[in-house]
C-alpha cells in the first residue's frame, strides 16, 4: 500500500488489501460495519463491553486517491453532519443511498447523474480523527443511522 497514514488505526485482524470498484489502488479495512471497539462510537445498546456500532466499512486508502461510483445514481449532498465531513455525499439510487464521508475534493455537483466507474472526488480524512480513508455506508432511501446496512456486498471487495 502507498504512502501509509501515520493516523491510521486499525480495528479489525484482516491484513488484507483490498481493491473495490470504489476507489483506485488496494486498501485495508480499518472499521468493519457493526459492533467495533474502536473509541470513536458512543457504546450501543447492540454491542457487548460497551462497544460502539460503527454504520459503514472503513478503509485505508492515501489521501487524495481517486474514489469513483461504485454504482450509478444521482448524487445528494448535505445533511450528514460534521463528523462525515464538508464533503461527505450520497449517491442514491431507486432502492438505497450510498454514502461516502471524508473526502478532501468533490469531483461532482448536487444533482449531477453518475455512471458506475465515474469519479466522484479525491479520499480525504475531513471530519475523520483517524487519517485518510473511505467511509463507505449503505441506507435506505433519505434514511438515517438507524436505517443502515452491512454495505460489504456493494463495496465488492477483491483480495
């Protein structure tokens, strides 16, 4: 992997780089989606040990790797919160809103129709406490936290 992140924490055993239709190069998972004892998430009633829940996968990738749609949609902005970043986003679809937080340029507009493989912005760490990386969630349409789902299967990881 290039360039490591001197802030990245890890909070899964998987050493493993992954590449996914999300994003340029390979990548470790940081976060995995669920119940995690990373220090960032308030302890959640789901969780054992005072353990957090975590509403997407993270993963290590280089500030300022090109991230692309990994599916086609309309793009949405706002509403997401600091913690996501100034330039977190959805990329929504008939059925489910693609969320990525944390990146450090958008490569597209409010409103603009995206095709799968299309860029979409440059990987940041805006709003992250732990370095460069995607922050992937998957949700129903217009849904909060609470409506998130494991987006392992859309992220489409590859060994």
């Amino acid at each position: 992997m290039q360039s490591a992140d001197p802030r990245w924490r890890f909070f899964v055993e998987d050493e493993t780089a992954y590449s996914s239709p999300w994003y340029d190069g390979r990548g470790r998972l940081m976060i995995d989606f669920g119940c995690t004892p990373a220090p960032y998430y308030r302890p959640d009633g789901r969780c054992r040990g005072g353990q957090g829940f975590h509403h997407g996968i993270d993963v290590a990738l280089p500030c300022g790797v090109t991230l692309r749609a990994g599916v086609s949609g309309r793009i949405v902005l706002g509403g997401l919160g600091a913690a996501y970043g100034e330039n977190a986003f959805r990329i929504r679809t008939a059925d489910r809103d693609l969320l990525i937080a944390h990146a450090e340029e958008l490569l597209v507009s409010g409103g603009d129709r995206v095709e799968a493989g299309q860029p979409v912005a440059r990987n940041g760490a805006l709003g992250a406490p732990d370095g460069c990386h995607l922050h992937l969630e998957q949700r129903t349409v217009g849904g909060g936290l609470s409506r998130a789902t494991d987006p392992r299967e859309v992220l489409a990881l590859t060994p």
